[in-house]
C-alpha cells in the first residue's frame, strides 16, 4: 500500500516516547500558568524553518531498554513559540505583561523546556530509558533554522491555548548498540 503507515517497533517506541513530552508540557502551562494546553494533530516536520520567532532547544540521549532489546537513542527536544505567544505565555508564568522582549523573560523559554524534560524524564525512566540531558539553549529571530542531524526524524505538535499556538518538536532516533569491551589478540 503506497503511503500506508506501518506500525513497527521503531513507530511504537517514538510514539511511546513522545507522549511523555506532551503531558510535561501541558502540565507545566497547567500548574506554573493556570493555562490549558490543546494538542492538535502531530505531523513529520518538513524542512527546518522554526514554527515561531523564539526557541527553546535540549539535545537528548541515552540508552533504551525493553523487553528483548537495549538500544541507544539520540534526539532533541524543541519548544517553538511566535513571539506574541512568547511573550503571553512568559507574562503568566511570572505574573507580569509584557509588550517586547526583553531580558527579563529571556530565559523563560528555557525554564520551561527544562521542567518539561524533567518531568518527561521522570516518566520515561519507568519505561526503560536512561535518559542524559544537555542544558537548553534558545534561539530568537524570524525564520531560524533548527537542523535536526542528518537521517533523524522530528514529529511537531501544535499546542493550542488561550494564550495562542506554538509546538513542541521531539526528534528520535535509536541505534546498535556495540560491546566495545575487547581485546587485541598479543
């Protein structure tokens, strides 16, 4: 069937994987900013033009184990807000209203993309994941570029609220891993 979807292993475990994310984020607008999140449709993000003026980025990796199987992963997540959405969802979460950016709430994208990964750690942790986290950084400007690595796939949700929509981004990717404890013969 051409275009069919087909649900294997790999499929199963990104979908499982992302869902985690999607809960830690919606959490966070719940708790630290009285605000409900609405995910709509995920979809494989096309190019690497960001959803929004402002960035928020964590490289993740680690080693996943199952049933039959330990594999390694790498991936990142991204967190991608229009500026007006920016700029509402910082002024609720420090219970201020702000009409321009400035550094202040710099650093308010950050903060949320590092509670979501901590709380998604928490739940991914109990499905087999050893999970290492990189400190997040942000990137801010009209149309940057967010290049995942070559070969890895990156599912973008939109988030709607009351505040607006803006994504969150989780790329994926396992891979072999290899017993690399040998030795040369003498």
């Amino acid at each position: 069937m051409k275009g069919a979807y087909i649900m294997n292993e790999f499929n199963k475990r990104y979908l499982d994987f992302c869902k985690p994310f999607i809960d830690a984020i919606k959490d966070v607008y719940s708790t630290m900013m009285s605000t409900e999140l609405k995910p709509g449709a995920p979809k494989i993000k096309q190019g690497s033009i960001s959803h929004g003026e402002f960035s928020s980025i964590m490289g993740i990796n680690g080693t996943y184990e199952g049933a039959n199987e330990k594999k390694g992963f790498r991936g990142s997540l991204t967190l991608s807000w229009p500026e007006a959405v920016y700029l509402k969802s910082a002024g609720a979460m420090l219970m201020e209203e702000f009409s321009e950016y400035n550094d202040e709430i710099a650093d308010v994208g950050m903060e949320i993309c590092n509670i979501t990964m901590g709380n998604a750690k928490k739940i991914l942790s109990q499905q087999g994941y050893l999970i290492e986290m990189s400190i997040p950084t942000s990137v801010k400007g009209k149309d940057h570029e967010i290049k995942a690595q070559d070969g890895i796939v990156t599912i973008a949700t939109p988030l709607d609220s009351e505040l607006g929509t803006f994504y969150i981004e989780l790329s994926y990717e396992d891979y072999q891993l290899y017993d690399l404890n040998f030795r040369l013969k003498d």
